[in-house]
C-alpha cells in the first residue's frame, strides 16, 4: 500500500482545497476545477472525493455561518490538515523525481 494514497483528482481537489485557503468549499472548489484546467467536474465526484480525503485525514471540514441567500443552509469549508500536506509534498517529490530521471533523449521527438 502507497505511503499517502492519493488519485490525480483527489491531488488537483487537494490543491485547489490550498488555492482557495479560506474560501474552499463545494461550489468554489469545483468552478476553480473548472476554469484553471478547463475540466467538468461533477458534483457527485466532488463530494465523493472531498468526503473520501476527509476520511483519510487529508482535509478537515467546518461550516459557516447560516445565510438567507442559502435558504438558512451553511456552507462547508474545507482546509488542508497537516497529514494532507504531506500527502501533497510526498506526490511533488514522487514527480520531481519521476520528471528528473527521464532521459533527454526520451522527449526528443526529432529522431
């Protein structure tokens, strides 16, 4: 079993999670998604993986205030835990590494 067991779109959710710091919840989150990587981003999916992350240790959660423009519904805002962002620096190095070790030559479309 990997370290920090973590999908490519539980890492993009994660980092958007970090983008958007103290204004991450649902409909941010997933309108961010969508424009910085031009990506439909289903609801379901979203709430699947920020649940999924939760449960893991990766994200926690708290919700805000009431609001009339909610019907009375607050909102739930996401954070990066500390274990999350080991999850995120542990996947940049696996990366780093990955993209340190492919040989030139291997990108070299003009042979």
């Amino acid at each position: 079993m990997k370290k920090y067991p973590l999908g490519e779109f539980e890492e993009i959710v994660l980092l958007t999670v970090g983008v958007l710091f103290n204004e991450a919840y649902g409909v941010a989150i997933k309108q961010e998604i969508e424009t910085r990587l031009n990506r439909k981003v289903s609801v379901g999916a979203l709430q699947s993986a920020l649940r999924r992350m939760e449960t893991k240790g990766y994200l926690a959660s708290r919700h805000g205030e009431t609001t009339n423009a909610r019907g009375g519904k607050r909102k739930r805002y996401f954070n990066i835990t500390a274990y999350g962002k080991k999850a995120l620096l542990h996947a940049k190095a696996v990366r780093a590494d990955l993209w340190k070790d492919i040989p030139n030559i291997a990108l070299d479309f003009n042979i």
